[in-house]
C-alpha cells in the first residue's frame, strides 16, 4: 500500500464529504429514513457515501471496500480492506448537534493501521499521516493545502484522578457501572467517532463502549488512538479488538490510554 497516496486520498475525500454534508445539515430541512435495522439515514450520509466511495474505488481499485451504506452488499471476506463511515453520529446529525464525523479507514491484517476522522461541524481533523503517527490538523483545511500539524499522543493518565468519555446517546447503567469502577476526575460525553480522538489527543483518558458498534464506526478512530500510544481491547477479555469479523459486528470495547489500570468487565 502506498501510505502517502492513501493518506493523502483519505484527507481529501473526507473534507469533500464533510462539505456535502455540510449542505445538507445547513438546509432548512431534510428527509430522515429508516434503515431494515431501524438505524435513521438520511440524504448527508447517502451523498457522502457515494463521493467517497467513487474516490477510493478510483484511486485503490485492487483493495476491498467496505461501507455502512453498502454494507448489505458486502461479504466478509478477507482480513485486509477499506472501511467508511461516510456520517458516523446519524442521531447526532439529526439533532443537529454537531458531534458527527467522517470516517475513512484501512485494515491490515486485520488491524487499522491508517485512518481519518473528520467533524466537519467542529472544524476537527484528525488522521494518521504515511507513517502512522497521529496528527490534528488545523486551520482552513483546504483540499489543496494540508495546515499546521499537531503531532498526537495519549496522557500519562492518573489513576487517582481518570478523565473519561463515554458516548452522548447510548449512555446506560451497565456504562455507568463499569465507569465507577475507576476513580473519576471528570465525565465527558461526546458523539461519534469523537471519543476515540479525545482519548488520542489527551483530553480523556477512558472510553468504554458497552454497546452495539459496527466496525465501520470504529475503524477510523481505532486507527487515530493507535497512532497516538493508545489501546482499543474487548471488554470481555481485554484482548486486542481485531477487525473482519463475520458480519462487520463489534463486541463492547474499552479504548484507553495505557497508562489506565483497567478493571476487569
């Protein structure tokens, strides 16, 4: 895989998407349907899935692609692929709050090694550059120009005092049980992909996830945290959260930075 090609690929499909999206979000309306698993779509996550998809087919047409949109096409076949998740945060969208991202990823091995996660609504950037180092981007984020870069790295978390993340919209008591577990400085709550980034760039150091996930929705920022000395494992048996599985369906997680002493599940 040619990591410089890839990365460069990813940055701007995901800006290009994130401004279709933004379109839309900006309208004075837009249609809300429901997909056969009752997940909500609407038309941001269907024109960011065919810009994208169009883009990677075009530039990698030899690596398998994988998309939530499409994912009633796809078998799992393979542990070596791209994954998207052209609006991850639908609800979030919906309500109009902001905490909605774009994700582009690729799995080797089973493994993200390289990824992308947009919120265009924020004016956040993150990815992995060529080599895999996470980075934050800032400034105008222009497709043409890439802007100043922040090199990512986790926290020397403190154990005695832990910031934690935990999702905005399918918070629930199991959450809450295993959070208090730890000692806690301070809760978040964010949308989407964004906790994976927030443990990334330091600003949380804890996010478990005890609940439904796909892989598309996690691939991208698995591969940020990664690049920045962080960790994603199972709940069950905190072993590493491997990517491929039969029907793209993930187990609960727990994404931290290593210096957190974990709690069994």
């Amino acid at each position: 895989m040619d990591y410089v090609k890839l990365v460069e690929v990813m940055r701007r499909l995901s800006i290009e998407a994130g401004a279709k999206i933004m379109e839309i979000y900006q309208a004075d309306d837009f249609d809300v349907k429901v997909k056969s698993d009752d997940s909500p779509v609407t038309a941001a996550d269907e024109a960011a899935d065919a810009l994208i998809s169009a883009g990677l087919r075009a530039a990698f047409p030899d690596v398998m692609l994988v998309t939530e949109e499409q994912s009633a096409t796809h078998e799992t076949s393979g542990d070596t692929f791209l994954i998207v998740d052209p609006l991850d945060g639908t609800k979030e969208f919906i309500h109009r709050r902001g905490d909605f991202t774009v994700n582009i990823a690729l799995v080797e091995g089973g493994v993200p090694t390289r990824g992308v996660v947009y919120a265009p609504a924020k004016g956040r950037m993150f990815y992995t550059d060529a080599d895999g180092q996470s980075v934050e981007e800032t400034g105008d984020l222009a497709l043409d120009q890439v802007g100043p870069l922040t090199r990512m790295s986790v926290s020397q978390a403190d154990n005695a005092a832990l910031m934690v993340v935990a999702s905005k919209s399918h918070r629930d008591q199991a959450t809450d049980d295993y959070i208090n577990k730890y000692a806690v400085k301070d809760m978040k709550s964010a949308g989407s992909s964004l906790k994976f980034c927030l443990v990334a760039t330091g600003e949380a150091d804890l996010y478990p996830r005890l609940g439904r996930t796909m892989e598309w929705d996690t691939a991208a920022g698995h591969a940020v945290l990664s690049g920045a000395g962080g960790s994603v494992v199972r709940f069950d048996d905190l072993t590493p959260l491997r990517y491929g599985k039969e029907g793209y369906a993930n187990p609960f997680f727990i994404a931290y930075a290593p210096a957190v002493d974990l709690k069994d599940s």
